[in-house]
C-alpha cells in the first residue's frame, strides 16, 4: 500500500520536476511570461528534487539515508536565503521595514551558507538554529499580518504558509 503510494508520488514528481524546467527554460529564453520569479521556479524545483530522492531511497532501501548533517544545513539554509528574498521582493516598496529585516535575514543566511558550504565535515546548527528561530518569529508575524490584511505586499498567504512550514521543518530537523 505505502510502496504504491510512493511509486504514484515518484510518478507525479518526476512531472511536476519535467513541467517546472521547461516553464523555467521558456521563461529564461523569453519565450514565455509568468508573475513568478525564475528564483522561485528554481527554488520548487530544488524542493522537489530533494523529496524524490528521499523517496528513492525509501524505494531502494527501505529508510532514508543520512547525508551529513552539513549537506542538509546547507540546503535549508539557502532554501531559508530563497524565502527571504523572496518576501523582500513581494513586499509593497512602502514596507520600509519589513523590507529592511527580509534583506537582513538573506544577508545573514548568506553568510551562514558560504560558511556552511566551506565547513568540511563540521556542521553549524547552531547558529543556523538562531537564525531560523528569528526569522521563523518574523515569518508568523508576517503571515498573521497576511492574511488580517495589515501588510502590503503580492504575497498570497499560501506562501506565506509554505515559507512559515519550511522554518518549523528546518528547526525540526536541527533540534533532532
Ligand atoms: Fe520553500
């Protein structure tokens, strides 16, 4: 039953991934127009990737294997720079100071994943915990100030969910 499911899920991704890179290959070639960010398109697709080898290795051996630590604070924590600049660039340009904190937090996130990427073997978690405490705060506030209306912006508040749910499941796997 669980391997069906997973076979069913492997299937639908491999389509979700395949219709992700043809939209971002016709969007860099102008050959087509979308309201999301080639950045964003980027960003599913990496998601994406990351869930069908988790999968696969379900398939094949039954468990997911455990890359090192390090591998897996880097991802998050460039997914976490990627949710930054992206709030940045979907706030009104009247949200001075939200915008201000999105830029902080990519800087900061920036920093922790040049660090993270020249780090060997050793794992940062850390200050990466730190750091996506405070920006899970700011994401919560954000999207409470989303969806009652008191924040300007082009974000729907789905996303604003989505970049909230990825916080909590990177301070889930940090704590682990
Ligand atoms: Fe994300």
């Amino acid at each position: 039953m669980v391997i069906s499911i997973n076979i069913i899920a492997l299937r639908l991704l491999d389509g979700l991934i395949a219709l992700k890179e043809k939209t971002l290959s016709m969007v860099l070639s102008c050959r087509m127009f979308t309201m999301n960010y080639p950045l964003l398109i980027e960003h599913i697709i990496r998601e994406a990737k990351l869930y069908r080898k988790y999968l696969h290795m379900l398939e094949e051996n039954g468990t997911v294997g455990i890359e090192s630590m390090r591998e897996i604070e880097c991802f998050w924590n460039r997914i976490m720079m990627e949710h930054a600049m992206f709030i940045r660039g979907l706030l009104d340009p009247a949200e001075a100071e939200l915008i201000q904190s999105a830029d902080k937090f990519a800087e900061d996130y920036s920093a922790l994943l040049k660090s993270c990427q020249t780090a060997q073997d050793k794992a940062l978690t850390a200050e990466s915990r730190a750091e996506t405490l405070k920006f899970r705060d700011f994401k919560t506030a954000g999207t409470k100030g989303i969806e009652s209306c008191k924040i300007r912006s082009l974000i729907l508040p789905l996303l604003a969910d989505h970049v909230l749910r990825e916080a909590n499941h990177f301070i889930r796997i940090l704590d682990r």
